[in-house]
C-alpha cells in the first residue's frame, strides 16, 4: 500500500482545521496541491488579478516545496477564475513563474470562489524531485 504524506505547512494550520482540508498531498512520487488563491501571508487580497495571481503562485511555490518539489515539477495547473476575461492579464504574471517549458493547464470560468474578493484559485500536480 502506498503510503500518503498531507503536507499543512507552517501558517496553514488555520486552513486545515476551519476547512478540513490538507495543502497538499504526496503519494507515489506525485504531489497533488490544493487550489491555491490569491491571499497574501498577512491574509491580505489585492483588488487586481496581477496581485491576487502573484500571491497565488507564491502560494503554490511554498507549498511544492514544502512536499518537497518545485514549480519546475509541475505537469498540470487548472485555473479557476470568476472572469474570463482577467486570463490574459493573469499570464502576464504566469510567465514571471513559468518563463518556460509550460506545463498542461486548464482555465475555467466559474461563477464565485470561497470569498467574494477573490478572482482566481490555481490547482496543480506536480512530482516529487
């Protein structure tokens, strides 16, 4: 049986037990992160998509590193945002952390995230260094 490792970083404890659920999962050499969104570490949300994208990545970076991978490692991200049209603006900042070799990624339009200011969540799979 293959053995699973919830990874809950320092400063997610909140998270974990208000919303019952883990960061990140690892197994099998595949790290499987949580959606992941814009709010800042003092759990501040910028009003734009740029900020709250950046704060998403970052977000996403601890994590994978924290489960012991990296951005590089990423082979699929999905992007949730509640406007469509914010994409474009988003990949700008996309590339400032995947300047290359892209991974796999699916964007979706959905009607709302968990609080209302929030304009995007980001999922990703990644594998283990």
């Amino acid at each position: 049986m293959a053995s699973i490792k919830l990874i809950n970083p320092p400063g997610s404890e909140a998270v974990y037990n208000s919303f019952k659920f883990s960061q990140a999962v690892v197994a099998d050499g595949r790290v499987d992160v949580a959606g992941q969104v814009g709010i800042a570490a003092d759990f501040s949300i910028p009003d734009d998509i740029r900020g709250q994208t950046r704060n998403a990545f970052t977000n996403l970076k601890n994590i994978l590193e924290a489960a012991g991978s990296s951005l590089e490692q990423v082979t699929h991200l999905t992007q949730y945002f509640t406007d469509i049209k914010d994409v474009r603006a988003s990949d700008e900042v996309f590339v400032e952390f995947f300047p290359k070799n892209y991974p796999a990624r699916t964007v979706v339009q959905v009607v709302s995230l968990v609080l209302p200011p929030l304009k995007l969540e980001v999922q990703a799979t990644a594998v283990c260094k």
